[in-house]
C-alpha cells in the first residue's frame, strides 16, 4: 500500500513538471518531475522517521511514509499543480487507492512476509473504488463540457433592413505579397533574421519599460539575446500588390507564453486585407509576453503601444526614402490599429501617445509621432493593466468581445467605448459575439483560454467554432475599415442595426452599441442622481416594481464606468394595466430639427428583482410621442428590434466554480435602438412628451440608456 503511495506522488510530481511553464522541453521536465518526486519522497520520509525517533523514541517508518507522502502531495498541488483543491484531493485520493492493488502485488511479489487474504481483498475493493474515480473523472476532464440554453432570435423585426453593399469579408482582387522585417539578428525566429526582408535598427525602450530589469528577468534576456536598450522592430507583413499608396493597419497581440509565438495567429486577416488594397502588418511584441519567470503584471503595457509608433516610424522612413522598395507605399495619414487582450489596451495607449509631446510617466523620453491614426479595433481587450486611462479624442473606435470569454471575462472594452470621444465625423461601436472565446481571434491561442492542466476545467461546449468567430470579426472589422479608412460611411449602418448584415455573418449571434455625432443626445443618466432629472425636461415613473439609475457593474463586481436607468414591471395580464416612464418637456425641445430616427441603448435587467420568474424574458414595449398641438406619434419596439437573450456565461464544466469565482451567471451588455420617426407629423421643437409604456408582456426588467434623436 504504502510503496503504491510512494509511486503515486511521484507520478504526480511529473505530471505537474510536464505541464510546468519552462524554457526546457516538456520531455526534460517530466525527467526533472520523476526526480523531483522521487528526491521529495525520500528525503521527506527519511526527516519524519528520523523526527519521529528522536521526540517519541521510536521508529516508525510507516507514519513517516504516510506524512511525508500527504506533505509532498501538498506541496505539488499547491505549488506546481493549479488545480482547484477539492478536484485535485479528489484525484489524488483516486491515485492512492489505485495503487492499492499494486502494493498488495508487489509485498506478495518480493516479502517474505505473505499479505493475509482479507488485506488482499481489501486492497483490490479499494483499487476498484480509486479506478472508478479516475475513470469518472477523466471522462469529466475531457469531455468538452454542457451547452448553453439561450438561443439567439432568428426572425428579423418586421421593418429590418438589409444591406445591399458588398460583403466585406469578401477577398478583393489585389495580388498579395508577403515578408518579414526585423533585427536581423534574432536567435529564436528566423523571419527576423536571415529571412528578414528588411533590417531595422533595435529600439531603446528601457526609459519606457523601467520594470525590465533585476534578476527576474534574466532568463527571458538569455533566451532571446537582448534586454530594453535593444529592443527589435519586428514584423510579418501582407502587402498589395500596386504602386499605391495604400493605408495601413497594425495587428498586435497581447499577453500569452512567449515560448508560443503569437504574431503568426492574425495570417487570417492580413491575406484578406492585403487583397483588398490594405497593408496589414502583425507586429511581433513576444518578448513582452510572460515567461517562465513571470511577466511584467501589466507594467509593460506602455512600451507595447509605444512600440506601434517606432514601427510606424520605421514605415515612414522607407516611405520617404525614394531609393527604398517601399517608396510611396503607404498612405500615412489612414492608419488603423488592431490589438488584442492587452494588444486591445496597448492600441488605446499607442493612439492616446501618438498625440502627446513626451511619456507620461517619464518626460525625459521625448515623443513626436503624429500619425493619422483613422480607427483603432480592440478584440477582448483588457482594461486599466495601465494605471492611467486612455480617453481617445477624434479617433473611431470599435470593441468587439466574446460572451464566453474565460480570461477577459466582461466586456472591459466598453470601458474605452465610453470613453473615446466623437468629434467631427467619427464614430464608435461595441461588438458582443454570442459564443465567442478569448484566445479563437488568433488561431495560435485558440479554443482553450487557460494553459493546462487548468483548460481541462473550461465548459467548451457552447463555444462557436473558430472558423465562425474568425468570420464574425472580419464582417465587423471589415465594415469598420471601409468606413473609418475608406470614408464609405453606409457600412456605419452595421452597427446601427445588427439585423443588416445578416446575411454577412455566419449566424446572427451579435449585440452592438453605437454612437456618432449625428446623435442629438437628450440623457444619459451621468450628470446627476435625480431621478426626475432629464435634459431640459422632467421624467416621472408610474406602476413600476423597480425604478432606479443604477452604476453598472460586470460580473466580477468590477464597475462599468456608466449609469443607466433601471426598469422593472409586474402586472395582473388581466387587467390590460400599463408601467409608464413619461418625460415632459414644457418649453418643447427647443431645437429646430426634423430627426429621422429615436434612438436608445437597451439592456436585459436582473430578473431576480421580480417575483417568482422562470424562464427568459423578452421586453417589447410602446413609445409615444406627442407636441404641443396634441399630435401623437406611437411606436412598438418590436417593429425595429428584437433584443438578443441575455448572455449567461458558464465558463466552467462546474457551475459552481462560476458561481464561487462571480456570484453571478451574466451583466448586462447594452443593444442600440432606432426607431424610424422620419414619417411623423409632429412639430420635433414643439414635442411636449415622450412616454415608455409597457404592458405587452406584463412582466419585464430593462436598462435604458442614452436616449437621443438622429439628426
């Protein structure tokens, strides 16, 4: 029994080295991990035994097997394994009693001692129990995990539209080229070595990253030959063919094992946008990514958007340069930044620093970049990994995120949504893709958005195939770059109703928020907390069972940096009774314009604040205008839009590790609304009230949010 114990633990101290982050191969760690285990075992149970002889006078050598076995198991599990407790003590007793029947064998085997017929069968009993444990859970382990239940609406609002513009997602008729620029020097990647197209001057960073230094971060200079005074210009490149000039766009990607190289992963959009007459360059930041001995915590995330502006220098040098191949090529003043995970964060930083005279954190380091950054695209970006925030000004902006995103696990990029501000013709908009993961926009990263043995735990199920995030991203980002690049603004219409590329997207499994300057903004709920207050007119509430501005949270409890109205109704169905939220305006509006559209921000509420509900619930509710000469206007929300189900997020194959890790299955994530007013005959400055009426259901919860007028 015990030698079975013995070998037990040593089997798991190698299967944790095999899956311990390193810069040796998996092979040399489950070697060290065999040696570990062996080196634990024996030098534990030789301190116990020997402990034990001298307190209580004794000798003891099975206690002492049996502690040091248990204080080895510990250490493993606590150190190496990153397993949740309860599963990992599950399978290590599950271990032990399998090795029951091994032990019984091997004393019979070599003992001169023969084991008694009743510890024999004892031990195989117990050996059954351990494999059935084992067995279970490895069929838990591997399989994929429970789906969700929620299904998005299919059946577009009776007066949805569709596009009639070309798919964007389409490849274009440009020829494609493709190389490599770097250091020319590089140990670990060829493409930016001898295979360098081009070789560019290294870069002092270590003004920008001061954290780069000590002793921690000498491995990660060994493995890759330099430290932050040399740190290299590295890219891979998909170029049209043509003589230009064409705009640029540059990938980064965010944080993941630097051993894995992740710059490879956006092959998908740069063959796409180099066929339709744009330059994509997927800019290699590895170096900054974590390693074995840990990463940066975030204090790198300056020196990630700052190295997007030295590549973007180096492009204007061979673009000015006219003995250059690149002469010409690029058209510098429509640029456009894509990030992900903190490569999303890092594009925020780049565009806010592009502006600025000197860092911010260290004037010494003199900036001058000035770039015509047009749009700048966040795919599941984090948030405040840098202290300071970024509020982006005269830039588009577009945020797209997976609703089962296990690492970025809400919508951070909303945070930046609402902090960039329009001007002039800009707009921004936020993507939720139903079914989506982390790591599926880069095809490196993939489905699992935690390395093993911790990815075993991951609820995979509901998960869209790659293929179809992939596919969803471009429609979003392609849409987005013909109209932030390209000036072809009817693609704005994308986000303004997710019902219009419908026949563009795989499956119509997308929520958006929208803003451009076109919206005449009559609240927003962030100037004050009086309820009764709105614009320059005054709300009142009647019939509602819930009726607060709330600050919205995500599910961690994290706020959204945004307040929104909260709306809540139960009412007998019998008796036809209405919930009305009414706003007056006694001196009108006051603003001579004719809008083509209402618009408003609508969200899900908790159905928990209502009284015995099961199931989902899907709001529609009647809006009615009316002006100061009595003319009324109404509306039905479900003639124009359809609100997506809420997005509950099972990221784990245990509901209750959700529950233990946010206490909550979903948050609220916003839909944007337009009403077509454009055939009322209402006196728009003469509109003396707007009322929500809800009734049809008779029970609903809702967010509102940012209610306004399209010129």
């Amino acid at each position: 029994m015990l030698f079975g114990l013995a070998i037990s633990n040593v089997a798991f101290a190698a299967t944790a080295a095999y899956y311990f982050r390193s810069y040796d191969p998996r092979e040399v760690n489950l070697v060290l991990g065999i040696i570990y285990g062996i080196a634990a075992q024996y030098g534990l149970g030789l301190m116990y035994f020997h402990l034990d002889r001298w307190v209580n006078k004794r000798q003891a050598p099975v206690g002492a097997l049996v502690v040091s076995s248990i204080t080895v198991c510990w250490l493993i599990g606590s150190n190496f394994f990153r397993f949740p407790p309860q599963y990992y003590w599950l399978g290590a007793v599950g271990v032990w009693l399998t090795a029951l029947p091994l032990s019984a064998f091997l004393l019979g085997t070599f003992s001169k001692k023969k084991s008694s017929k009743t510890f024999l069968n004892l031990a195989f009993m117990l050996g059954s129990v351990g494999s059935l444990i084992l067995v279970v859970g490895f069929y838990w382990l591997t399989y994929v995990g429970s789906p969700e239940e929620a299904t998005l609406p299919t059946t577009p609002p009776k007066k949805g539209t569709q596009l009639t513009l070309a798919d964007p997602t389409l490849n274009g008729t440009f020829g494609v080229k493709t190389f490599s620029y770097g250091s020319g020097d590089s140990k670990r990647r060829k493409q930016f070595a001898k295979e360098a197209k081009f070789v560019t001057p290294t870069v002092d960073g270590s003004r920008i990253i001061p954290a780069w230094k000590g002793d921690k971060h000498k491995g990660r200079e060994k493995y890759w030959g330099f430290g932050p005074k040399k740190l290299p210009v590295n890219g891979l490149v998909w170029m049209p063919e043509g003589a230009g000039p064409f705009p640029i766009v540059l990938t980064v990607h965010g944080n993941h094992s630097m051993l894995e190289y992740s710059d490879p992963g956006y092959a998908y959009l740069g063959e796409w946008m180099a066929s339709n007459g744009i330059i994509m360059v997927s800019v290699d930041e590895n170096f900054l990514n974590g390693s074995p001995d840990g990463d940066f915590g975030g204090k790198e995330m300056p020196a990630r958007g700052w190295l997007l502006l030295k590549h973007l220098q180096q492009w204007q040098q061979w673009n000015k340069d006219k003995t250059h191949e690149l002469f010409g090529k690029v058209d510098l003043d429509r640029i456009a930044l894509i990030g992900h995970s903190r490569g999303g964060e890092a594009v925020s930083i780049a565009a806010a620093f592009n502006e600025l005279p000197a860092f911010p954190d260290n004037a010494l380091e003199a900036f001058d970049f000035h770039f015509g950054i047009k749009g700048v695209i966040a795919l599941a970006q984090t948030d405040y990994r840098y202290e300071r925030r970024m509020e982006l000004k005269g830039v588009n902006f577009l945020a797209l995120q997976g609703s089962l995103d296990s690492d970025e696990d809400s919508f951070y990029g909303l945070r930046q949504y609402r902090r960039a501000e329009l001007t002039n013709s800009t707009f921004k908009a936020g993507v939720l893709i139903h079914g989506a993961n982390h790591g599926q926009f880069n095809t490196i990263w993939g489905a699992n958005d935690a390395g093993p043995p911790y990815s075993y735990l991951l609820n995979k199920t509901p998960l869209v195939d790659g293929e179809i995030q992939r596919k969803t991203a471009k429609v979003m980002i392609g849409a987005f770059l013909r109209a932030a690049l390209f000036d072809q603004a009817d693609y704005r219409a994308v986000f303004r109703n997710r019902w219009s590329a419908g026949k563009w997207l795989p499956k119509n499994n997308i929520s958006v928020v929208y803003q451009d300057n076109q919206i005449a903004m009559l609240e927003d709920f962030e100037s004050d907390i009086d309820i009764e207050s709105f614009g320059n007119g005054k709300a009142e509430a009647d019939s509602f069972k819930v009726f607060r501005e709330e600050l919205m949270q995500y599910k961690g409890k994290l706020f959204q940096e945004n307040n929104a109205l909260l709306l809540g109704w139960q009412l007998d169905s019998a008796s036809g009774s209405t919930a009305t939220y009414k706003v007056s305006f006694p001196n009108g509006l006051g603003e001579a314009f004719n809008p083509s559209r209402f618009v408003f921000d609508l969200s899900h509420g908790d159905k928990d604040l209502l009284d015995s509900i099961t199931g989902e619930l899907f709001p529609d509710f009647r809006i009615v205008f009316k002006d100061s000469a009595g003319v009324v206007l109404e509306k039905q929300l479900a003639d124009y839009h359809v609100l997506a189900p809420r997005a509950e997020s099972h990221y784990f194959k245990s509901d209750k590790m959700t529950k233990d890790r946010f206490n909550v299955f979903w948050e609220p994530h916003f839909e944007y609304v337009e009403i077509d007013v454009s055939d009322a005959e209402l006196n728009w400055p003469g509109l003396t009230e707007i009322s929500f009426e809800f009734g049809k259901p008779s029970k609903g919860i809702v967010y509102l949010d940012n209610i306004g007028f399209r010129k």
